[in-house]
C-alpha cells in the first residue's frame, strides 16, 4: 500500500513571553546551527494541540495517576463504601497483572496510564459486576492493614532508637500494599483470569485521540500504540537570548495608609520573543490502522488536528502577555513517499534586519522546500499549497489558497482520493 503523510511546516512569531518554561521557569532553548535560540518542546505542543483536537472531536483521553481514585469515586456513587470502593479499585490495577504497574503511596498507580475517559467508567462496571468477591477480599485486606499499622505503631512505640524506628517505618510502608495483594490472590484463580482479561481489555481500547498521538504501557504490548502524529521541537529560525523582566507590585493596604513607600514584593521573570518554523507530521495510513480501518473517523481526526496544531492557543503566562499571535504562514504537503521536516532551511540562522525575522524566514522557507523539489523530485508530492499573512509568492509551497478553512478542505480532498 503507498505511504501517505500529511506534512504541516509552519513560521510564526511569537512576541514578549514565555510559552515553554524548563525547571528554573525560564524560556526553553536549544543550539542548533551553532547559535542558541528559543525553543518550545516537542511534548508542549502534543499537549496544546491534542486537548484542542480533543475539544473539536468531543473524545478526550486522559493521562492520569488516580485511575483507581477515578474508579472509586465512581463506586462510592453506587453506594460502596469509600474504603472499600478504592481498596477494589486498586485491586483492578493488580488484576492487570503487568510487571513494573503497581500502586503508589498516595493511592494511584505507581506511572501514568493513558485512557479514553471512559474507561473509568468500564472499570467501574467490571468491580460492580464483581462487588462480592472485591468486596470480600477488600474487607480482609483492610483488617490485615490496620493490624499492620497497629503491630508497627506498637513496635515503635517500644523502640528508642532511631534505626529501629527507621526499620519499623519500612515495614509499615511495605504492609500496605502487601495485604492488599495478599488479599487479591485468595480470589479463586479462575475468577483472576477473567478479571485480568476484563482490566486489560479496557486497557487496551482506544479513542481517537490515543490513535492520532499513541500509547505506551511497559511490558504490556497489546495496550502499546505507535501513534500517526510525530511533531518537531520547535526552533526559532534566528539566534535569541532570554530576557529578564524586573517587576514590583504595589501592597496597597500600606498605599492607602500613606505611611510607606515602595513595593510589596519584587522578583524577576524571564521571557523570549521569536519567529518559531514548527512542524508536524501525520501517518494517514496509520491512524486508519489504529483505528481499525475506520476511514471516517480518521477524516476527522485529520480535520480537527490541522486546526489544532497551526491554532492552538498556547497559554503559559498569557495573562501577562496575551500572546495570541496566528501564524504568518502554513504550508501543508500531501507526500506518498516519506515525511519531510524543512527546519534545515535555519540552519544558518536568519540574521536580525529592520525587517524583523518574518520576511527572511518565509523567503529561507521557500527556497529551501525548492531544493528538497529538485533533489527528490515532485511525483511523491500527492498535493501541496500555503495560505499567508504576506502578500509574496511561494511558488515552491503550492498554491496559494485565501483561508485556512479551504487549505484543510483541499488536503482532506486529496486524502479522500488516496484513501477510497
């Protein structure tokens, strides 16, 4: 079957903010071409884009620790009790029998699981349909705990040495997940095998969201999926250093006293301003894939996330900032041979003009996509075409179409004839 890609290279600007913070709260960069410049993070722009193309659809997944709590709240609704709705929650966990998933001292899993939201819901039926046998080993496991935590208090107590009381706080720790499966194991093992395959096959569904951007669970393939979406980093198409920002706020109780003078606190923050090239890429043949050959829901999918990913608003400090900028150009390629990401065309750095970095950058673009033209040949280029804030002609970027929502009309078209 030929390949199909669908390739979105993106330049826009970006004023006086901080998109992306790393640890220190700091812009986050990168070298490429010998220079520093701004960066925002490949797993940023997942995020943005796929909560947008999650809002469009109307299917959300969710990347979540508190499974268990999730499917506890849920019981307790049914009328379990709370200590026994969460002690069978987390029960479903250990009835996935998955090396490495276990569950942490807060009372989720020990790593995060990435659902469709209604998977909770389906975990919830499948301990409803098994409320006896949960609730029974739930009971006994909760008696073998508080006998844990009573002997280990004791224990403590007794003791006057601080190794002795670090000894007794592990034992503490380790009883309370240790009764827990100790309980779950007097289930009669053929009951197991069926909630294990009932758990698993709940972890194992997928929405639309999961199929465009894909999963990883450790050590359990069958819930794994490589994902259609693969998206870049993306580079500042110049050299950028971050800039600090002093800022003072006024404590306007001691203003209006009139007694002091000066600000109630001071500090400063770090910010960028940059033309960013972004770029994304979507494996149409593998999203149908993932989604069990269901070429109208992949259409969608394709729809909202070429909205998404040229649009999504990126928030981080906007309240400060309002950094709600569009770009100044997307181009979209339809390819039959391979993805091609054209950051190389910044490899060397746009240099500063009174110009500003857009006009260069487009031009850089253009030029450099002409290259990949004469090298690789056009054949493999299904259909191409750009829409632009500029009034110059990209030739080597397809035709120019008015507005974003005819550019997406046109590659689905396109993809529609590849497809059928």
């Amino acid at each position: 079957m030929t390949p199909l890609y669908i390739d979105v290279h993106i330049v826009h600007s970006a004023p006086y903010s901080n998109l992306n913070r790393d640890r220190q709260g700091a812009p986050k960069t990168a070298t490429y071409g010998g220079v520093a410049r701004p960066r925002l993070s490949s797993q940023h722009g997942r995020r943005h884009s796929r909560t947008h193309m999650e809002e469009a659809l109307g299917s959300r997944a969710v990347r979540t620790r508190g499974t268990p709590l999730a499917v506890a709240k849920r019981l307790t609704a049914a009328d379990w009790d709370e200590t026994t709705a969460l002690a069978a929650a987390q029960m479903l966990i250990l009835a996935a029998d998955i090396k490495g998933l276990g569950l942490s001292d807060a009372g989720g899993t020990n790593a995060l699981l990435f659902l469709p939201e209604t998977a909770f819901d389906s975990l919830a039926e499948i301990a409803n349909s098994r409320r006896d046998a949960l609730s029974k080993a739930a009971g006994a496991a909760a008696k073998a705990i508080a006998e844990a935590k009573a002997k280990a208090e004791a224990q403590k107590a007794e003791s006057d040495t601080e190794d002795a009381d670090v000894d007794h706080e592990e034992e503490g720790e380790a009883a309370e997940t240790g009764p827990l499966a100790a309980a779950y194991r007097k289930i009669p093992a053929a009951d197991r095998k069926q909630l294990q395959a009932a758990v698993l096959e709940v972890f194992r569904q997928r929405n639309a969201s999961i199929a465009a951007y894909g999963r990883m669970l450790a050590n359990e393939a069958g819930s794994t999926v490589a994902g259609a979406v693969q998206m870049a980093h993306s580079l500042a198409t110049h050299a950028g250093p971050s800039q600090i920002d002093f800022f003072s706020a006024v404590d306007d109780l001691i203003q209006d006293a009139g007694e002091e003078t000066g600000a109630g606190h001071m500090g400063d923050q770090r910010y960028t301003s940059a033309t960013f090239y972004r770029y994304a890429t979507l494996n149409v043949r593998e999203l149908i894939g993932n989604l069990d050959g269901d070429a109208d829901t992949a259409q969608q999918v394709i729809e909202a996330f070429l909205r998404a990913f040229p649009l999504a608003i990126m928030p981080a400090k906007a309240s400060g900032t309002a950094p709600h900028t569009v770009p100044h150009l997307i181009h979209i390629a339809v390819r039959t041979d391979r993805p091609v990401n054209l950051v190389g065309a910044f490899e060397t750095p746009i240099p500063a003009t009174t110009h500003g970095y857009v006009p260069a950058s487009l031009e850089a673009l253009n030029a450099h996509a002409a290259a990949h033209s004469r090298m690789l040949g056009t054949s493999r280029i299904a259909d191409h075409a750009h829409v632009t804030l500029s009034d110059i002609e990209f030739t080597a970027l397809g035709d120019r179409v008015d507005a974003v929502d005819d550019l997406i009309s046109r590659i689905l078209g396109t993809i529609t004839k590849h497809i059928n």
